[in-house]
C-alpha cells in the first residue's frame, strides 16, 4: 500500500512539474510576442516621422530591451517594419531554448 501512495505522490509531482514548465514556456511567448508587437510600432512610428531606417531600427532595439527581449533582426524598408526578438526566461532558457516572436507594422497614409 505505501509503494502504491508513493507512487501516487511522485506521479502528482512530475506532473505538477511539466504544468509549471508548459505554463511558463506560455508566459515567455506571450511576452516575446508583446515585446515584437511594441518593437515594430516604435520602428514604424520613425518611419512615419520620416527619421529612416536606422532611427526605425535604433527604437525597435530600444523598446524590445525595453521589454526584456533581444532584437533579432529589424527590416525597415518603405512604410513596413518587421521585427524578430528573442526573449530568454531565467527557468526555461537553458532547456527550452529562447521564444521567438515577429511581427510587422506598416505606416498607412490618412484617408
């Protein structure tokens, strides 16, 4: 009977366990996914200000560091801006690896 109880409790645990880990592989998507949608507006609002390709560039680092992720990559031609970061959390990043996001913001004239 004590074999079987134990049994009981290490199961509970492993799977208490892998829901914590799914809840924050969750979290860490979810915000990659903030930190690209915000680093792709502040690209597309130097766009629209007229600033370039650089200053789109510069404020979309900024404001992913700003949201604890990485700018990956920032294409910023015309009136498109499409980010990539990478946000890395302290208890999933040495197994699960970085979550990734990307996301787009284009500048569209009044009308």
């Amino acid at each position: 009977m004590a074999v079987v109880l134990m049994a009981v409790v290490v199961l509970a645990a492993v799977l208490a366990l892998g829901a914590a880990r799914l809840g924050g592989a969750i979290v860490a998507k979810a915000r990659a996914d903030a930190a690209a949608d915000a680093a792709a507006l502040a690209a597309a609002d130097m766009l629209a200000l007229g600033r370039g390709e650089q200053a789109a560039a510069a404020a979309a680092g900024e404001t992913a560091a700003d949201n604890d992720a990485h700018l990956v990559s920032c294409d910023c031609t015309g009136r498109i801006a499409t980010v990539r970061v990478e946000l890395t959390m302290e208890a999933l990043g040495r197994v699960a690896g970085p979550a990734r996001a990307t996301a787009r913001a284009e500048v569209r004239p009044q009308g």
